[in-house]
C-alpha cells in the first residue's frame, strides 16, 4: 500500500482526502488516530500540530488537507488539478475560501455535534448559522453560473466545501434557500467517493 491517510473519518479534513483519494484512484489505507483515539509519538513526531490529517505516500510524509489535496491530484490525477494556470487558480480559490467559511461554522457544528444540550450556547449556535447561510449566497452565485465551483467539471476545487455543505445541510440549523448549492450537493452525492467518506453520521 504506498499511501496511508492518517485521522479520523469523522473530521472535516480528514474526509477531504479519503474523498479525494478514491477519486484519484489511489489504493490506499486510512489508519484512525486524533480525537478519542488519540496520539502517539510516532505520529508527532510526523506531524507537530497534534492535528489530522497526515499523509504517508512511500516514505513522503505531508500534513495540512488542502495542501494534500493538491498533492495528490498533481501525482495521482492531474486532471483534477489542471495545468491551465486559471483553471488552477479558479479551483484552488475555493478551497481557500473553505479556510475562511470553516469558522463560521464552527460554533454550529460544535455546539449541536460535539455539546451536550444542557451545555449548548444557542444564541452562538444561531448567530454561526446565520453567518453560514450568508457565506453560502456567495457559493450560490458561483454555482449559478457553472456546475462546479471548479468549472465545468468536478475537480478539487470542489472537496473542501463539498466537504463543509454537507455538515451544513445535515445540522439541525435554519438554512435560507439556497437553491445552486442544493443541487450541487444532489450531484456530489452520486459520487461515490462523497457517499462513503463524507456522508457519514457527523458525530
Ligand atoms: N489546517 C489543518 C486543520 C487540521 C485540523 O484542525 N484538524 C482537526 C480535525 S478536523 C484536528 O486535528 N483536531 C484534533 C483531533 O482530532 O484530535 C488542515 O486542513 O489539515
């Protein structure tokens, strides 16, 4: 097995590259670690931020998930990373954006997925819903004009917010319309890629 994808399924980024690695076509193993697996000193000495995901492709070890993403694609499926530098621009532009959106909806995720319900703050849990809903108009121009938030065709651009609209449309948070990015999640959902590694239960 030349490639092992270090973390937990149930992570937002860990989900990103077990994705993106059956739509590379990678032959590949996930060993779980972080959360309530914990740590070990191997695994810290591979990746200092006490954090998932971590990457080992035949000895090259690699940390941050859209970092990954890029490098698995760029080895295993250029496709999904063009070499036309605006094409690749246009893709790497949302998976930034995913950096920005990911607080925004923090506090609903944490607060309804991870808080008991005695413990939650839900004036926090509305106001990060509110937010999301807000950002997720700006997804829903783009994806009024083009299929995919990397153009034409389904390529990494798309993983990181295809990852977090998942979590936004199964929280139990208000969702303004949003009607673009609906469907766009309607075809995420036939991947099977999104449907093993994403679509799984958020807790
Ligand atoms: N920027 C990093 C963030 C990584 C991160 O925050 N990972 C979270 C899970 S989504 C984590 O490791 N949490 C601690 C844990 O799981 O023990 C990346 O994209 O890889």
């Amino acid at each position: 097995m030349s490639l092992i994808i270090w973390g937990r399924l149930n992570s937002h980024n860990v989900k990103k590259v077990a994705w993106a690695a059956v739509e590379a076509g990678i032959d590949h193993e996930r060993r779980d670690i972080g959360g309530k697996f914990g740590f070990t000193d191997a695994y810290l000495a591979m990746n200092p931020n006490r954090l998932i995901p971590t990457i080992e492709d035949d000895g090259f070890v690699l940390w941050e998930s859209n970092a990954i993403l890029r490098y698995l694609a760029a080895k295993y499926a250029p496709a999904l990373w063009p070499d036309d530098l605006r094409a690749r621009a246009l893709a790497d532009r949302w998976m930034d954006w995913q950096t920005s959106y990911a607080p925004a909806q923090f506090n609903a995720f944490w607060g309804i997925v991870r808080t008991a319900p005695a413990d939650r703050d839900l004036a926090a849990i509305a106001a990060s819903a509110a937010t999301c809903g807000e950002k997720m108009a700006i997804l829903d121009a783009a994806l009024a004009e083009k299929p995919w938030l990397s153009g034409d065709s389904f390529r990494i651009g798309d993983i990181p917010m295809g990852v977090y609209a998942h979590t936004w449309f199964t929280l139990d948070i208000e969702r303004p319309a949003r009607p673009h990015v609906e469907a766009w999640y309607e075809r995420l959902k036939a991947r099977p890629g999104y449907a093993d590694n994403v679509m799984i239960p958020l807790t």
